[in-house]
C-alpha cells in the first residue's frame, strides 16, 4: 500500500533511472538544483531522482538521500554523492518552489512470502555473471542477504530494464526479471568473447 501523500518532495528529472541502494554521483551545476540540493543538506531529507525519458517524465522514481559531498565550489556547485533508498510515485507536479517539486506517495511491496527457490535461482545467476565479468565470485554470506534491487545496482542495465524494476511492487517478480537480464546479460559476454576470438584469428566476426 502507499503512503499518505508528502508534499513539496524535491523532484530531480534526469537522464537516468536510481535504483534502492544503488550509489548514484551527482554534478550539481544549475541554480536550482544548487538551491534543492542546499535545502536537502540542511534538513537532511531525501529527493526524488525520475527519469526523463524521451517519451516524458515517469512517475514512479527512487528517493535518494546525499551521502557525501565530495566538492563544493566557491560558485555553489555541488559533487555529491547519492544513495536510492525507496520508490516513490508523482502524484501531481508542483511550482511554487524555486526548484522542481510534487506531490508524491512512497510505494510498498505487496504482502505475499518470498519465493525462496526464485531467490536462489536469481542469486546463483547473479553470482556466475559477476564471476564471468571479473574473475571474482560474489562472498556466499553477502550474496545470501542481497535483493533484486542489490544485485540490480552493480550491473549496467538500461534505462527500461532499470524503470521495470522500479515500477514493480513485488520482490519475487523483481528476481524473475533481474535473473532473466542476469541471462541475457551472461550471452552478451559469451558473443563479446567469441567475437574476440574470431578477430584475433582471421580478423572476421562470423555470425554462423
């Protein structure tokens, strides 16, 4: 169930999707972001980051909270550094602030037992693509405490993929859906590797 409504929510339409837990850099250059991120500093409180698709902005985006600032330039710019921490729905944008706002509701899961072999499953895939991809197995106590949302953030997916498991209320759909990107993801690296392989022998990529 969502909760009661929170209004003049700071709102930070971007090129990019934030997931729960996922560390997320910012450059802060424009005023308006300077003056929303110096608000947030100061009564320590999160922003909403949404993604500003070429189709408009979406309305389900992640909370983030600053975790660090890296950089303050004399001219009020900002590096900082974010951290998702939960999933938000726009109910109705705002414009009294002097920066982008709205009307939002926080998102839950919906109340149903996690699927212990999809959570296996998700995981054991998780873990031969990180091995795959870096030559290092995942530690078995850590990867055994890991969501969907975990697992999620340390692989560059796309934007869409990346929305899709924000937009979903449910744990156990999420590790379906991260397992079958874990997949596709595992095939990309084996064509990657293949075609490697065909270059270096004859200097051609046979799609056969």
């Amino acid at each position: 169930m969502p909760d009661r409504l929170v209004r003049e929510f700071p709102l930070f339409p971007l090129a990019l999707v934030a997931l729960p837990g996922e560390v997320v850099p910012l450059h802060i250059f424009e005023e308006r972001y300077k003056t929303m991120m110096e608000h947030c500093l100061a009564e320590e409180s999160e922003f909403g980051i949404v993604w500003l698709a070429d189709d408009g902005l979406r309305e389900i985006g992640c909370a983030c909270e600053i975790t660090e600032v890296v950089e303050r330039k004399d001219d009020g710019q900002l590096d900082i550094l974010t951290r998702g921490t939960r999933p938000f729905q726009v109910v109705e944008r705002e414009d009294q602030l002097p920066y982008p706002a709205g009307t939002v509701t926080f998102l839950h899961d919906r109340d149903e037992p996690l699927d212990d072999p999809v959570a296996a499953l998700a995981r054991e895939t998780y873990a031969e693509l990180v091995e795959r991809a870096t030559d290092n197995r995942p530690e078995a106590l850590l990867l055994a405490q890991m969501t969907a949302y975990d697992m999620a953030a340390t692989v560059d997916f796309g934007l869409e993929a990346k929305q899709g498991l924000l937009d979903l209320r449910s744990e156990n759909a999420r590790l379906r859906l991260v397992t079958r990107l874990f997949r596709a993801a595992m095939k990309r690296i084996e064509f990657v590797s293949h075609a490697q392989t065909r270059a270096r022998s004859n200097g051609k990529v046979r799609f056969t």
